[in-house]
C-alpha cells in the first residue's frame, strides 16, 4: 500500500562565531572548568554577537539545509520556527525568517516547546507536508539562550549556549513500511504540573519581562531519564521498530551525563549516541538539528539510517521521533 511519508532531505546548522569556555566562565562566575566538565561534560559554547538576533541564526541553518536539500529558498512552502527565545514577541520568528530568506508568501509560525521544540516541530510539520499541503517545508531550531542567564548563577549559565539547526522536510512516497524514509513514529508529552522545575521568571503578560531562567537541576534529571525513556519506545512502538534496531541516536545535548542515563537505560550502545554537548553545550531547541548536523558532516549518519530523537525541557515537555533517512 503506497502511503506518503515527511522525509528529510537535507540538515544544516550554524553555530556564531565566538567561543565561551569554562575558563573564560570562571573569571564572571564562581566555577571553574573541572566543575563543569565533572558536572556536565561541557567544555565550551558559542554565544551570538550583540548584533545576531535568533533569526540570523537560523537562517545561515536554513540555508545550509536547503543547499543539502538540492532546494532554494524559492520552494519552501512552509516554515516552523521552534525558539524560546524569539527575536520579538511577534510576529513569529518563522516570519521574519522567511522574510530575510527571500520566500514566497506560504505559512509561516514558531512553536514553543522550549528545549522538546524541534521535537514538537519536526511532528508539527508531519501534519502538513505527510498530507500533501506542503511540498517542502524548513523545520529550524534556533536559540540565543545565553541571553537568558543570570550570570551570578554557576548552576544554570554554565549549561546553555547559542545555535540554530534546520531541517527541509518534502513528501515522499513509502510501502507503509518500516523501511521507508521518512518520519515513522513519534510520542510528545507535557507536564504542567512541573512548571516550577525549569522556567524563565518572566513574561509580556506578567511582569513586563524577560525574565531569566531558573532551574532545579537534581529534579530535572531525575524525571528526565525515565520520562524520556518512556516517550521513546512509544515512538518506537508506534513506528514499529526495536529500539535496537536504531543506527544513530540523536538526544537533546542537555548534560552528558543524562545522555549517557537514557542510553543505558534503553540499551543503546555508547557509539551509537552523536554527542555534541561538549562543544555546544545546551542549545534548547537547536541542540538535535545541530548534532544531527554534525553527524551527517562527518560521515556517521548516512541516507537510509535509521535515526531516534529526543528531548526534554521546560513545561516539563519532553517527546521523541522515529526516522528513517
């Protein structure tokens, strides 16, 4: 039976230009690099310049995915943005970027599922481009998370950096099997009960805002190992596959020490894992787009790979997708 499938088909990411390390960290902050490593694997980040508003980031990422694509600015029909830090409270950074690529008009519209963003986006675009109403869509995560820190916070400042990563997303034609390309299977879940684990102190509508992000690290690892764990064999029942059978996972590079909980909590092998934290640190919404972008540059991850992706941030939201490259 001939079905339609949302395939990938191309991955960019952009990263700004300058570098953050824990050394530099040190000398605003009460750190020092052996803390942060220990803690959390990160070596370094990369911080947008004052000038880079979120949507500059995300359309070098844009643009990079249309190159691998084959595609130009000119085909693109649909656009989701997933950003928590967006460059004004509207219009959608979705707008602004398909205004700065040069895109017909089409549709146009953020999501904001904090650092499950991408997660939410990419099933968003399914609903769209797997239905036939969008013939190529760029599904972007792109984040300025440094300008949400509170920099006397060694808990929290330490963890995020800048980024923006893409995906160009196009129908394509499947068996209704589980070796066609394309999006296979995915979980999304929120709990607002846990609003008070990870959050940013505020808003338009309550204090006038934007507020700086607040954290109960120890809470937000303890849910997320096994919240994680759960959404991601419900994708991967859902598409019909063992999560053994996964060539490439690509989690949500939030702390390697949560990364390396969920693979061994799901006996995923350790080479199987991309992992970018170290050099990027927590880019939110970016941080999947942005590894799996890094995966596809250096060869690993390869056209007919099967890939899972998870994630989990603030709301607590957190998801997982099943996709065959």
């Amino acid at each position: 039976m001939s079905v339609l499938r949302s395939v990938v088909t191309g991955v960019g990411g952009y990263l700004p230009e300058t570098v953050v390390t824990n050394d530099d960290l040190s000398k605003i902050v009460d750190t020092n690099d052996e803390w942060v490593r220990e803690r959390t694997g990160i070596r370094q980040r990369h911080r947008a310049s004052e000038d880079q508003a979120v949507s500059d980031l995300a359309v070098e990422a844009a643009k990079k995915a249309l190159a691998a694509a084959g595609r130009t600015a000119a085909d693109v029909d649909l656009i989701i943005v997933a950003t928590t830090t967006a460059d004004l409270t509207f219009p959608a950074t979705a707008a602004i970027v398909q205004r700065k690529l040069g895109c017909p008009v089409g549709i146009a519209f953020d999501v904001q599922a904090v650092c499950s963003g991408f997660v939410y986006a990419l099933t968003v675009a399914d609903g769209f481009v797997g239905r036939g109403h969008s013939k190529c869509a760029l599904v972007i995560g792109a984040e300025t998370m440094t300008r949400l820190m509170d920099w006397t916070d060694r808990g929290t400042c330490v963890l995020f950096g800048d980024g923006a990563g893409a995906v160009v997303v196009e129908p394509g034609e499947g068996q209704g099997t589980t070796e066609d390309r394309g999006l296979l299977g995915f979980a999304l879940r929120c709990d607002g009960t846990k609003q008070d684990l990870l959050f940013v102190d505020g808003g338009p509508s309550t204090t006038g805002t934007v507020g700086k992000l607040r954290m109960q690290g120890n809470q937000v690892f303890k849910h997320a190992v096994v919240n994680i764990s759960e959404a991601v064999v419900a994708a991967a029942a859902q598409a019909g596959v063992a999560v053994s059978d996964v060539d490439w996972f690509i989690p949500h590079q939030a702390n390697e020490r949560i990364l390396k909980g969920v693979a061994h909590r799901l006996g995923i092998d350790e080479h199987k894992v991309i992992q970018t934290v170290g050099e990027h640190a927590n880019t939110s919404a970016a941080s999947i787009p942005l590894a799996w972008a890094h995966g596809m540059a250096d060869g690993r991850i390869k056209k007919g790979d099967l890939l899972l992706i998870e994630a989990m941030g603030g709301g607590l939201t957190w998801g997982a997708c099943v996709i065959r490259l």
